[in-house]
C-alpha cells in the first residue's frame, strides 16, 4: 500500500468574507492512497483556527478511508487510521459479488 500526499492552494472562484476576514484560496493537503493498483483520493484543508497546517512536517489529522469498484466488480475498502502520534494503523478489505 502506498501513501501520497501533497499540499495545495485551491483557488476560490469569487472571495469568500466572514468577520475574521477574506479568503481567496484554500489551502489543502491532498492525498493519494494506492494498493493493487486502486487509488483513492482524499483532502484535508488547513483550518487557521485549529493551527493545522498543511505544510512542512505535518502530523495527519483523523482518519483516512476509501473504497474502489475493481473491474472485476470486487469492492476494496481501505481505512488508515491514527494509533499514537507519528504512527498509522492501516485496514484493507475486498468484497466480491
């Protein structure tokens, strides 16, 4: 299984105002888990508020989980989840029909 992540500005089509200010991109970690050849894509914005970046040596916040149609028509479920800081549990299922 591999694991691959990137950060990166989302552009916002018009600014978006709150009372805290303006924003005119979102900055976002995105990230690619692949296994067998099934990728599965998930994001996980920076929140400013929380002190969660997306840069730089980053810890990953929460869980990750995916699931892909193989042609074959089996279903793979993965899950990569948080055991303890700086360590990942990683679940892996397929179902066929």
């Amino acid at each position: 299984m591999k694991l691959r992540y990137w950060s990166y500005n989302i552009p916002f089509v018009y600014p978006f105002t709150i009372s805290r200010g303006t924003k005119t991109h979102q900055p976002t970690l995105i990230v690619e888990l692949e296994h067998m050849g099934i990728k599965g894509y998930g994001e996980a914005p920076a929140i400013a508020y929380y002190n969660i970046p997306t840069q730089g040596g980053f810890d990953l916040w929460g869980d990750f989980n995916g699931i892909a149609l193989d042609s074959d028509d089996s279903i793979w479920m993965f899950s990569m989840y948080a055991k303890t800081s700086h360590q990942w549990g990683t679940r892996g299922a397929r179902f066929h029909f």
